[in-house]
C-alpha cells in the first residue's frame, strides 16, 4: 500500500477553520486527520503538511506509522525542538495514518491502540456560554445570564462544563485580561464563577480556563480564590513556557493545575513533570505529534500516577481521534467536548461522534474501522484548498 495523494481542506466554523488532511492510497483506502492549531496559524501549518507529504509521504506505505513519524521529526531538523506548527502537521498526518491502518485491517483505530479499557467516556462541555450570540458579545453576559446557559448544559444530560469567565470584566477589561488583573476584574470574574455553580449545584464540575493570561501573581490569587468553588481544575493559569513558573503556581493552589495545549511532544512535558507542574494533563492530539505521541505522554503521565483529560476545541475528525486514544488510555480522565456548534460544523464527516453523546458520556463505537468517520465529500468540496500527487 502507498500513499498517492494528499488533499487538504480549510473548513470555516464560527471562530476558527477546522483544517483537514485526507491521505488516499492506491489501493482506494482514505484517510483523515485533524490539524490542532488555527487562526493564523492554520494556514501556515498545511503548508508544512504539503511539504511533509511531498517530502516523506508520498509514495509510503501509511500502516508504518512509528516510522513515518520518526522520519518527519527527525528530518524537519529545526522543527525537532516542537511547536505548533511543525507538530500540527505531523499530528493530522499521523491521525490519517492509525485511519487507514484501522481500515485496512478491518479494526477500530482503538485496538491498534491496544484495545478498550472501557466502554464509555465522560465528557465536560465547553462553548456553552456562546448559545446566546457571538463570542465577544456572550463574555460579557450577567452573572444570571451565565447562569442561566450552564442551566441548559446540566438539562443537556452533561456532568461537567468548562468557560473562561475572565474576559470583559470591567468596561476597560477586552478580550484578553492584563496580565495582573486588578481587583474589580478578579471579583467580576468570581461573581460569574458563583452563579454557575449555585446554578448547576454540588454534583456538577466546573472547570475554569484561563488561556495562560495572568502572570504567578494573579494566577495564584485566583487559585486561591477558586477553593469556595470546588473546581475540578484551573487551566493554564500562566503560559506553558516556564515549568518552574507553573510549578509555583502549583504549589500555592490547592486547585488542581492542568495544562498542555500548548505543549509539544513527551520531550516537552516531562521538565513539567519533573518540576509537579501540573496534576492534569491536556495534550492537544492534533499538535502534540498525535495519537501514538499522545498514549506516550499519557504512559509518562502514569508514571507520575497523573491522568491525562485531552484538549479539542476543533471539528469531528479531531474528536474521533481524541475518543480513540482515550478509549485506550488507562489513565484517562475526562474528555473536552463542543456539542453547540452549528450543524454544518458536524457534517463535515458522515456521523459525527458529537452527537451520540448520551448523559455526560460517549459509548464506545466499535462498529467501523479506523477512525470511524469518513469526509462528507460534498459538504467540504468547496473547501479543499491544495491537492499534493507524486511529481
């Protein structure tokens, strides 16, 4: 089997493009992947792709995953070091590659994994806070109008939800906190948090993003300040660049820090390890270096008897890559889900998993092989921007 083709396609959906990568072989087995990065980032990224393709793919047999993984890291040379985009592109690849293998040997991608350790996944929401009207508008909602949202997703069956309540927290206050939030920010901030959880009651979690905005200070202020809440974790409370700054942070909380969207490959999460710099871990699947890379990490994670709750903000393909390696992930925790997107968002593939979802959880589909999604070739044809064939 060799690859002989390379499509991808750049998807618009709502506030970023779900970037998709289809392998096809001469032996009329497809694959897809997912890139996990977007903005202005995407873009540069399937172009890495289509180097990676022209370079190391084309014309390989795809069920060589270890070894065509090795070969894009190791011969990408300045790339070795992670980053997004470099790893993006070797993670949608690597994600094509467990489809076709699954495939072709009839087999769910989760065996080739090492099979089920269990038959359903939990879930937490996120992008619940949205339902009422663009982005921007929705961060600024009263703290009955958040309360009023995470009502819904409770109803919706789901047990946990996730949002970040720290943006427009005061009339100077824009998308993007400073990074040492003042006082009346923070406590904006606190009467959002408090709403919902009177809203949802004791049994729900919460889980509160941060996107790596404040610095040691204000991390740890609110840390401290998030205990009233029983939140189930704080999420990059400060950037991923510092283990040690984490590590701080950390220490002076007792909310448990998770982190990883934007940490790259095992090499990039052990120094987080190794300083306790996080008790959860979040590898994105489509840029960490993919679903191999990502049961790597998880098996690191083990060693420090740490669970991994995966990252993914992105389309369906994604999330079939994610259900996978959680399906076989001993250490697995909880998994993020977008379930209030629009539909064109889910017909990208032909079922999306997003909407089996049954009470919080998602069953196990054992039923198609590979990734067991497949492109909804004329909802996306509009989209395919680049098509690579041996030269």
């Amino acid at each position: 089997m060799k690859v002989t083709e390379v499509r991808l396609y750049a998807i618009p959906s709502m506030w970023r493009e779900l970037t998709i990568v289809q392998l096809r072989t001469d032996e009329g087995i497809t694959g897809l992947g997912e890139i996990g990065v977007s903005h202005e980032v995407d873009r540069g990224t399937l172009h890495v792709v289509r180097a990676m393709a022209e370079s190391f793919v084309l014309g390989k047999d795809p069920r060589h995953v270890e070894s065509l993984w090795d070969t894009m890291n190791r011969y990408s040379f300045w790339g070795r070091g992670g980053g997004a985009v470099v790893m993006a592109a070797i993670s949608a690849i690597e994600e094509a590659c467990w489809d076709i293998f699954g495939k072709s040997v009839g087999l769910p991608a989760f065996m080739l994994l090492g099979g089920k350790v269990r038959e359903r996944i939990r879930l937490y929401a996120n992008g619940w806070w949205s339902s009422v009207g663009a982005l921007a508008s929705s961060y600024g909602l009263s703290p009955a109008e958040w309360a009023r949202d995470a009502e819904r997703v409770v109803k919706d069956g789901f047990t946990a939800l996730k949002f970040d309540p720290f943006r427009y927290t005061a009339p100077d206050q824009g998308a993007v906190p400073q990074k040492s939030m003042d006082r009346r920010a923070i406590a904006a901030a606190m009467e959002r948090i408090a709403a919902v959880r009177r809203a949802v009651g004791p049994d729900v979690d919460i889980l509160i993003e941060a996107h790596g905005w404040f610095d040691v200070h204000t991390a740890i202020e609110i840390g401290q300040r998030l205990e009233e809440y029983d939140v189930l974790f704080f999420e990059e409370p400060i950037e991923s660049t510092s283990p040690q700054a984490m590590a701080n942070v950390a220490a002076n909380i007792r909310t448990p820090v998770a982190a990883g969207e934007r940490i790259y490959t095992r090499w990039g999460f052990l120094p987080y390890l190794e300083a306790n710099a996080m008790r959860i871990l979040q590898p994105d699947i489509g840029n960490t270096g993919g679903m191999l890379e990502t049961r790597k990490i998880a098996a690191m994670a083990d060693v420090f008897h740490l669970p991994i709750a995966p990252h993914n903000p992105w389309g369906p393909v994604a999330t079939a890559a994610a259900v996978h390696v959680d399906a076989a992930t001993p250490n697995f925790l909880i998994q993020e889900w977008f379930p209030y997107e629009k539909d064109d968002h889910y017909r990208v593939v032909d079922h999306a998993y997003e909407l089996d979802v049954r009470e919080g959880h998602l069953t196990i589909p054992d039923d198609r092989p590979g990734l067991g999604v497949e492109l909804n070739e004329a909802a996306v044809a509009a989209y395919l921007v680049d098509t690579v064939v041996a030269r």
